[in-house]
C-alpha cells in the first residue's frame, strides 16, 4: 500500500535539530569567553582601556539581574513593544493605501513615487525635531516619528509588489469581466501577498529602528530612554545590555511572527515546503 506522510520529524530529525542547537550555543559560548578574555586583557593586563568604556560579560549579566530585579527593564520593554506596535500599525495603514494609490494612479506613480523616495532616504531622528514641536515629549510623538520612518517603505514595498504581478493575471481577470473591486481583491492582492509580506517585514524594522530614535530622544519611558540613561550614568554596560535587548526582541519578532506567516503563505501557495 501507499505509504502515509508523518507530520512528526523523525529521530534523524531530532538528532540534527539537535547538533544545530548544540552548534549554536557552543558558538555564542565561545563568543562571550573570547569577548571577556578581551576585557581582561585589555583593561586588566595591559591596560589598554578603562573599565567604564569597555563593557563586559559579567559586567553586562549584573547589569541584567539588576534591572530585572527593579523591573525598570521588563517595564521598558513592554512600553516600547507597545508603542512599536500601535505606530506601526498606523504605518501599516497609511502605507498600503498610498502604495495602492500609487499603482492605480499614474499620475501619483510619475509625480509623488520620487519624492516618497527621497522622503525614505532621510534617517529618523531627522523627524524628531518636528515631533517635539508638535507634539511635545509624549507618546504621540514617539509614535509620530515611527509612522515617518516606516510608513513610506511600506508604500514603495507595496506598490512594487503589485507591479511585480505577472500581466497574465490581470489579462485573465480582465477577460473574465472581473470589475475594479474584484481585481484587487482577488487578483492583485493574493498574487502580491508573498512580496508584500516581505515589504512588511523590512517595514518592521524601519519602525523598531524609528523608534529607538524617538524615544532616545523624549522623557517616556521605554528602551531608547534606558539606554541613555545608561550613557547618563555612564555605565557602559547599561548601554550594552540595552543594544543586545533591542537586537533579540527584533529577531524574535522576526522569527515568531513574521517568519512564520511568510512561511505559512509560501506553503500555501506550494512555493517551499
């Protein structure tokens, strides 16, 4: 008879998932062991650096428990998800209807499409300025700023998913009577879905970036505020640890969440495995 596939790995499976593991953290073992024998050489030894310009291992492990312990960490990183989140909602939103608005209208696409560009080419901290003006040291502000910094890379990623379609599909909607609605509905929209995603992605982490720049440069408490506050105090391993946290709750919003949604979406469609 005809054998049934296993959605469960087998025990080769596991055995390389498992070396993978193993590999990984033996890595990043042998990277903090290099970077403390660093430390040690260069401010212990020689002498090389000072103590409070070079963080370190230990250093940046105390720094963690302690901020743990006071919960000032947890509370920031939440305030910032929070914000990232809500702001780049919002960027969402503006972004897919001025991509669509630039590949409907060839008006927008000859005119604006340039200065959208060259509005994306400018850091985010160039919004800032603006956003305390306007808003003062608060949240809108800090959201303000993250809009800027994502929503026009979103546009452009969405316009250039839909022209990337295939003409055929449109051809063929367009013999079948499909009307306007139906087109981006069922046509546009679900072939752009992968590339979009994609856009999506990269449109994240303009927004985290955006508004690390946002809140360096506001009172609200949240990553950004902390790691400056580290600087403040000067203690470089505050900064450190503050960098490293901004850096793993990106890739973890990478891999839960945007990895797999894109992967669900190429399986679907047969594209991978």
């Amino acid at each position: 008879g005809r054998k049934e596939n296993n959605p469960l790995p087998s025990k080769e499976d596991n055995w390389i998932i498992r070396d993978v593991m193993m590999g990984m953290i033996l890595f990043f073992l042998l990277l903090l062991l290099l970077w403390q024998g660093t430390y040690w050489i260069g401010v212990d030894v020689f002498d090389i650096f000072k103590s409070y310009s070079v963080p370190s291992p230990l250093g940046v492990g105390k720094c963690f428990f302690e901020l743990m312990q006071d919960g000032s960490l947890l509370q920031a990183t939440l305030n910032s998800l929070f914000r990232g989140f809500i702001g780049y909602a919002i960027a969402v939103l503006i972004g897919v209807m001025l991509g669509v608005s630039l590949y409907h209208f060839k008006y927008l696409q000859k005119n604006m499409k340039p200065i959208i560009l060259g509005i994306q080419t400018l850091p985010s901290v160039c919004w800032v300025p603006f956003s305390i003006l306007w808003f003062g040291l608060s949240t809108q502000a800090i959201l303000f700023v993250v809009v800027m910094g994502s929503a026009f890379g979103i546009a452009i990623s969405v316009d250039n998913a839909i022209k990337n379609i295939p003409t055929i599909y449109t051809r063929a909607a367009l013999t079948m009577g499909a009307g306007r609605r139906q087109m981006y509905r069922y046509v546009l929209f679900p072939a752009c879905l992968p590339e979009m995603i994609a856009g999506l992605k990269q449109g994240w982490s303009f927004a985290w970036r955006a508004l690390m720049a946002g809140e360096v440069m506001t009172t609200s408490i949240g990553l950004g505020q902390t790691l400056i506050m580290g600087r403040d105090l000067a203690d470089i391993n505050q900064v450190m640890l503050v960098m490293i946290v901004i850096v793993v709750v990106g890739i973890v919003i990478d891999k839960c969440i945007f990895s797999v949604i894109e992967r669900h979406v190429l399986v679907k469609r047969g594209l991978q495995k």
